[in-house]
C-alpha cells in the first residue's frame, strides 16, 4: 500500500486544489483499507475518504489527519451474464467501456463522469436520464461501527437525487455489483460516443473543474440556468471563476484556492436567493479545514438537502 507523509492534495482532485493531509494511504485491496482504518482508529487518528476527488473541494490549508485515497483498488470482474461486480476505484469511464466489451448496455452515461465507483455509489452519480440508483443491485461496505463488512441492497442505500444514505463518516465503499440488460455493441459505442460528444460542447473541458457546483434545485429549472440569469458567467473570485460555457460550473483559472472557491459559491448562492428566493445546495462535498463563513453555502437547510 503506498503511504506518503505530508502530502498535497490538489493533485488528486479534479479542480487542482488542496493542501497538504498529514498522511495520505492508497489502499489496493479490502484487507489493506481495512487494516488501515482500523490502525488509524487504535491511535484515535481522525480519517477521511477520497475517490476520484472529482466532486470534492479540499481546503487549501490541508487536512488534518490521514486521507484514504480508494481510487487504487481496481478489481473488476463479470460475475455473472448481466452482473458485474467492481471494487470502488474503479474509474466510471473505464467501467463503461469494460460493459460494452462485453455487450452490456446501462452503463454508457458514465463516460464523461471522472470519479470512481466509490464516489458514483456514494453520490448517486447521473446523467443523459440514467443514474446509478437504476443499476446498483449491492453495495459491500466496511461499517466501521460494526467493524465487519456488511452488504446494503439497493433498498438499503435509499438512493434519491445525487444522494444514498451511505454515513460518509462511518461508512467505506469496498465495491459495488451492477444489474446490466444485453445490448448491440453498435448501439452502445453511438451511445457512448453522443454522451461524449455532448459533454465536449456543453462542459469546460480545459479548465480544472469539480462538476457541477450545485444540484438542481427543481426539475425543470436547472442550477445553471439560474446562476447564468443572475449575470454570473465569467464572474471571478481570485482565480476561481463561473465557466462561461456552463454556469453551473467552477473553473480553476490557475491558481485558484479554496477560499476563492467558496466565496465564489456563496456570492453565486447568494445572487440566485436574492432573484429567485430559491436556496442552492451546493453538491460538491468538502474535505478539511475551512471557516465557518467558507462552509456557510453548505449549512443551508433546502428541502432536497
Ligand atoms: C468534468 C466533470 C463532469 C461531471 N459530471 C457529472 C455528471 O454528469 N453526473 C454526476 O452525478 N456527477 C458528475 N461529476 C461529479 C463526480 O464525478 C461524481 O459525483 C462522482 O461520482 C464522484 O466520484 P469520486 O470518486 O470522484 O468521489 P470524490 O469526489 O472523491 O468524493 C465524493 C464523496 O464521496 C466520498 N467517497 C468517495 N469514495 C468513497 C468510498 N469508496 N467510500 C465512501 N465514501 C467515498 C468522499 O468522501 C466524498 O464525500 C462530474 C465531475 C467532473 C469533474
């Protein structure tokens, strides 16, 4: 298992920002990321979870504790005709791609999604209409609490929009085992390569970015559409700024930290609630040490939230 000490995240997350964790693991397989855990728990050493690092925003100024990085384990197998069963680094595109190998369609919405199994389950990953509530069948999980490896159905992680009821501080994605349907292989390459060619057009691809900052509030009013009414593309807070491209997204212009992060997040919250009266809840999820006044877009209390 690789381990380093004093180790900068931003190299890790997909928005290229964050400080340094006091120790990084990269656990390979379920035996490594739970002897780890459980040492870290013996010295009362607090610990977090990354995946991908692809809906994360890590503090500038580090993260106390240790960081468990899950993107390293890489198991991936077909367990049965339509069941496939993947360890939580596995990348969501590679994943598309091994199913359409093997003619199993459901999957092609993940191609332009950058994270991990782990994340995908945790996070209820969606897009193009499908989302990964329709295909996870279970989940194994190592329950800290119960220190055992436990199995949730579908039924069990209560999947709704961008959300499961995995406990993110007690809780570790070790795999997942997804229900697929046969498919053409014709059908599943034009699926894959539309889902693509949409993302090039409608996302900033060559900017450092997290996705989308905020859920949709309502279904038909989309996050964006809302950040853009309020005037906001292009709008700059240090180096972080508004995609002009999307309006829901977050661009690191280069040297972006943390604090241009949020504070960018709350003047775009701030400027919808003042036009709207509709409170955004931001979906990235936050890792290390920020003020209360850089969490303050995340303590909003919203009917989805
Ligand atoms: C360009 C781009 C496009 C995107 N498009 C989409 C999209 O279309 N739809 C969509 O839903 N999302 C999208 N995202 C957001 C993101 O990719 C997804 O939410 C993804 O599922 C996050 O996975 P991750 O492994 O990167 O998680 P991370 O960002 O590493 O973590 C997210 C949360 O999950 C927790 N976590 C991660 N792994 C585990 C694990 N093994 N066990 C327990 N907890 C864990 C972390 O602690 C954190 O709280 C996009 C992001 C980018 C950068």
């Amino acid at each position: 298992m690789e381990e380093h000490t004093h180790e900068p995240l931003a190299r890790y997350t997909t928005l290229r920002i964050g400080g340094e964790a006091q120790r990084l693991f990269q656990p390979k397989t379920t035996e490594e990321l739970i002897s780890i855990i459980t040492r870290l728990d013996q010295i009362s050493e607090p610990w977090h979870i990354l995946g991908g690092g692809s809906n994360l925003l890590v503090s500038s100024s580090g993260v106390k504790g240790s960081v468990i990085r899950t993107a390293q384990m890489l198991d991936i197998k077909q367990l049965d005709t339509y069941l496939i069963e993947a360890s939580a680094g596995v990348r969501l595109p590679h994943l598309a791609r091994f199913a359409a190998g093997l003619n199993l369609s459901g999957l092609e919405f993940l191609v332009g999604i950058p994270g991990t199994v782990g994340g995908a389950v945790v996070m209820n990953a969606g897009a193009h209409g499908s989302c990964m509530a329709e295909l996870v069948e279970s989940a194994l999980i190592y329950d800290v609490k119960q220190n055992k490896l436990i199995t949730m159905t579908k039924d069990d992680l209560s999947f709704s929009y961008r959300k499961s009821t995995i406990d993110l501080g007690s809780q570790v994605v070790v795999s997942a085992r997804l229900n697929l349907r046969a498919g053409k292989q014709s059908e599943i390459e034009a699926k894959i390569k539309a889902n693509e060619e949409y993302r090039l057009k409608t996302q900033p691809i060559g900017f450092p970015n997290a996705g989308s900052t905020f859920v949709n509030p309502e279904p038909n009013r989309s996050a964006g559409y809302l950040v853009e009414q309020a005037g906001l593309k292009g709008f700059t807070s240090g180096q972080a700024a508004v995609s002009q491209l999307h309006a829901n997204f977050v661009i690191n212009l280069g040297n972006a930290t943390s604090t241009d992060a949020t504070a960018l997040i709350r003047h775009m919250q701030n400027s919808v609630y003042e036009k709207f009266s509709i409170k955004m809840r931001p979906e990235w999820k936050t890792l290390g040490e920020f003020t209360a006044e850089e969490l303050e877009p995340w303590k909003v209390k919203v009917p989805n939230s």
